[in-house]
C-alpha cells in the first residue's frame, strides 16, 4: 500500500516463522547438554511442545490488514507453521517418558511464548501506535494513532494509515475526523470540514446504535483543520 512501509508489517510474521525454525532446535540443544542421551526422545516431544506454542503465541493475527483483507489468513499461517514445528519434531524418536526431559525442552519455547504475549500486551497500550502495529497488527487504534501522528508531516502516510485501521475495524467517525486533519493539511479547507461535518453526523449515529450517551463536545475540531482554515470560509494565513 503506498505511502505505508511495508516492512513494519512484516516484523510480526517474521518473529513467527524464525520460531518455528529456531526455537525447536534451540530447545533440543539446550536440553542435550543437560539430559542424558537416552532422554533425547522425550527431550525432542518437549522441544516440539514448547515450540507449538511459541508459534501460536507469536502467530495469532501475524499478517496485518496491510497483507492480507481479512484476519483469517493469518490462520493459515498459522496452520503452516505449526505444520513446519511438527514436521521437524516426528523426524526423531518419540517418547513421553521421562516427563523430567519433556518439560525441561519444552521450557525454552514456552519462555517464548509467555515473552511474546507479554510484549503484544504492552505494544497494544503503548502511546507510541507502531508497536503495537508491529506485534499487533489488527489494533486499529493503533493505525489511528499512528495516523494522527503523521497527519500535519506526511498526509500520504497518514491516509496510508487511516485506510488500514478501517479495514481493522475503527469507527468510521475516527476515519473520517482523521482524513478532516489531511484535507486541512493538504489546503483543501472546503473538503476539510466536509469530512469534519460527516465525522459529526457518524460519530452521533454510532453512539445511538451502540446505546452510548452522546454528548456535546465529544468530538474535538482537528487541529490542522482549526489551525489551518479557521472558522470562517475562507483559510487562514500560518505566520
């Protein structure tokens, strides 16, 4: 998509794939200079299990709208990653006993695991929207703040952002109050407070549709539309 780097999109499916490459033999490694070698069969069900869940953890919602039109393609990479982790593990022997060498390799990728949740969580309450765009990459709030940041720099990008965060699922009151700023930005102030007027009208439909209270005020005018055209018809000269 023109005017997004693309390559903020790929950081949360690359993390998924170098665990389901990475994390099993690691684990294998870890445990075999810890176990002896007759416990390598349940060592090598242990590092299977514990890189299984690594990939899910790290997996779930991995390809972002800016890749795929809906969340559910990120199930299949999932599936096809899983897929990879078991392939490798049902190429040596098997074995559930001793339980001890089981969750000793398991112990690696889930460290992964409880890491990777741990840091979806603080991306997707970050005030700085990339992170979570990078580890998160279906939190539309995210796209949105991201968006707003850019709107007076780069009004390209920030449009870039707005259409990805809908197709995440922002209201479109948010969307549309976002693109006001772009339009005022760009010096269109006729189009600029169109799309503001719009914001209004679909800001108060989604607050009856979802029983919420609406309330004077509760959408503020976007500061490059203020700024920039003013009150009046015409716009106004930035000293």
């Amino acid at each position: 998509m023109a005017g997004f780097p693309i390559e903020e999109a790929l950081v949360a499916p690359a993390l998924a794939a170098v665990a389901a490459f990475a994390v099993p033999r690691a684990s294998r490694g870890v445990a075999s200079r810890f176990l002896p070698e007759e416990s390598m069969g349940a060592a090598n069900v242990g590092a299977t299990i514990g890189a299984a869940l690594a990939v899910i953890a790290l997996g779930v919602d991995a390809l972002g709208p800016a890749l795929v039109p809906t969340r559910a393609w990120s199930g299949a990479l999932l599936a096809a990653l899983v897929f990879v982790v078991l392939g490798q593990g049902l190429r040596g022997a098997r074995a559930w006993r001793p339980l001890g060498a089981v969750v000793v390799a398991s112990s690696l990728g889930l460290a992964v695991a409880l890491g990777g949740l741990a840091a979806r969580r603080v991306a997707a309450q970050a005030d700085d929207g990339w992170w979570s765009i990078r580890l998160a990459p279906w939190n539309g709030e995210a796209y949105l703040a991201a968006g707003w940041s850019l709107a007076a720099d780069s009004p390209e990008r920030a449009e870039a952002l707005a259409t990805l965060g809908e197709r995440a699922g922002i209201r479109a009151s948010d969307a549309t109050r976002l693109r006001s700023e772009i339009a005022a930005v760009e010096g269109d102030c006729a189009l600029a407070r169109g799309l503001y007027e719009r914001a209004i009208v679909e800001h108060a439909r989604e607050a009856l549709e979802s029983w919420e209270r609406l309330e004077l005020g509760a959408l503020p005018v976007p500061e490059q539309l203020a700024l920039r055209c003013g009150l009046g018809d015409e716009p106004t000269e930035l000293e």
